[in-house]
C-alpha cells in the first residue's frame, strides 16, 4: 500500500512544533494542514501551529508554473487539507518568522515514487474531489487528480455520478490505463463483483429493494445492486430515479436476465450506502462479467 495517501479533506489542521518543522526541511518529509488563506497574489497559507506557512503561488499545486494548471486549482484549497514539504524556515524582523513551504515538491516526489509506478490494472486507494456529468475526479495521491469516467463508476447505468458517489468519500478504484503524460485514468465497476457474484446475493420469490434507472418502451430497468439490475414490465407512474420494492420472478444466468415486477414505487432521495467490494486484491489482469456459458462476453482486459 502506497505511503503517498490522497490529501485529507476531512482532517484538522496538525500542529507541529518548530523543531518537528526544522526536521522536516532537513529530512525532505511531507507534512500536511490546513490552508487558512490564499492571498490576492494567489500565494496559500497554512496554519502550522508553531509558525506560518507559506506556499508561492508556483509551488501551490504541479502544472502552475509551467501553464497547463489554472489558479482555480490554488483557490479550491482554502480550508482544506494539503500536502508539502519545507524548504526554509525564515525569520523576518518585520513579519516574524515562518516556513517557506512546496506542495508541488511533495507532487513531485508522489508522481516519481508511486503514480509513475503503477501499471493498468494496479488496485488503488482514491478519494472523490469534486464531481462532473462526465465522471468523478479522485485524489490518488498528494493531491494528484485522476478521472473515473461515469461509464466506469457501475455497470448498472447511472444518469450522473452523484446518484453513486459524494465527495470527501474514500474508495477502491483500479487503474484502466495511463496516457504519455502521465495522466491517470481510473475505474470501479470491476471491484463491483461480477453478475454471478451479484446474482448470488438474491433468490426467486423473494422481494427485494431497487431503483428505477431506465424506462423503456419494452419495460423499465430497476438495479439491484451497481453490479446488477433486472427488467420489469410496464407499469403506470413509473419514473426514473424513484425507488422501488420488486418481485424477483425469474433469474436466467445463460442470458444474464433478471425478470422482475414492480410492487411499489415511491420518489426517495439518493442513498449512498457503503459500497461493497468483491475483489480484494492489488492487481488484476482482467475482469469477466458475464457468468459461465452466457451469450454475451462482457470483460475488461487491462494492457
């Protein structure tokens, strides 16, 4: 498991000593608080307890100095937690003494230590940061942005990652592939567990909980879990996104088919429960979704 974690939005600010500081510089570790303030110069400040910190708006996050990041990107940070290591410790007769600080230094290290080392298919610690129509953005790692595309987060169909994820949460993603510049592409929907696994978790006659993700003129798809959802026949009143109680009529492994009727359906917000991983190893090379014997191949080689 990696020691680069993704900066915690969560944390309190950590108060170090000045000596705790001074070990730091002199022994390259990254520490991590609170930023309390960007400055009209975009500079960041950190509460380091004992002193001030500073970070120059170039050391504020990878891809400021050289253009390919805008200052949004140094604006977001105020009130959460990053990432940084010291350079110098100043003392300023008129401002009093405080820490020259680089968070593109711990970046730096992160990105040449861990992120160049991961390979597609590697299983990966991220959490959410802020999330799009198109997918979520995680932190792997010292603040370090990676992309989940919505087509990835579950096989089940979503119409946005918010019905799936919230930001701030931790989650296991592995990594789909890697481009020439370095960027990180993840997915999720392989640790989701396969339909077998899935399909497992249920038996005919039972009644069971879902929610409607798609209404078709030939029925109306209800998901089970992420992994697995079933077809339900027409029924009056029914829309997307509501929840509803459903009838499990029949499960068909050779054509991966849950036929399912609907008993109730209500409007319900969204819930986020704690999602279930079926692999809980570091590295896999594939993934087969469909069971044994299906008419359909659904799998995901990782190169």
């Amino acid at each position: 498991m990696s020691v680069y974690k993704p900066e915690s939005e969560n944390g309190r600010p950590s108060c170090y000593t000045a000596g705790a500081v001074r070990d730091a510089m002199l022994n390259s570790k990254i520490l991590s608080s609170r930023v309390i303030l960007c400055d009209s110069e975009h500079n960041l400040h950190v509460d380091l307890g004992c002193m001030r910190g500073i970070i120059p708006r170039e050391d504020c996050a990878e891809g400021i100095r050289e253009g390919t990041a805008r200052d949004i990107a140094i604006i977001s940070r105020v009130n959460k937690i990053v990432c940084f290591k010291v350079v110098d410790i100043i003392d300023d007769s008129e401002n009093g003494r405080y820490a020259l600080l680089s968070r593109r230094l711990a970046q730096d290290e992160c990105r040449e230590k861990y992120i160049n080392s991961l390979s597609p298919g590697d299983v990966i610690g991220a959490k959410v940061t802020h999330l799009e129509p198109f997918g979520a953005f995680c932190d792997i790692g010292c603040g370090i942005s990676a992309l989940l595309p919505i087509d990835g987060i579950s096989v089940s169909r979503i119409p946005h990652p918010d019905v799936r994820l919230r930001v701030n949460q931790n989650i296991k993603t592995v990594v789909k592939s890697i481009d020439s510049d370095g960027r990180v592409l993840l997915s999720h929907k392989e640790l989701l567990g396969t339909w077998s696994e899935n399909a497992s978790l249920f038996s005919v006659g039972e009644t069971v909980p879902g929610i409607i993700r798609s209404v078709e003129d030939y029925g109306i798809f209800v998901e089970l879990t992420p992994n697995f959802a079933g077809l339900a026949e027409k029924t009056p009143g029914v829309k997307e996104g509501m929840h509803a109680g459903v009838f499990i009529k029949s499960i068909i492994p050779e054509k991966m088919k849950v036929k399912l009727i609907i008993v109730d359906s209500f409007s319900g917000e969204n819930i986020n429960t704690d999602t279930r991983y079926f692999f809980e190893g570091e590295h896999m090379d594939s993934f087969t979704y469909s069971p044994p014997g299906a008419y359909k191949l659904i799998q995901t080689i990782f190169k």
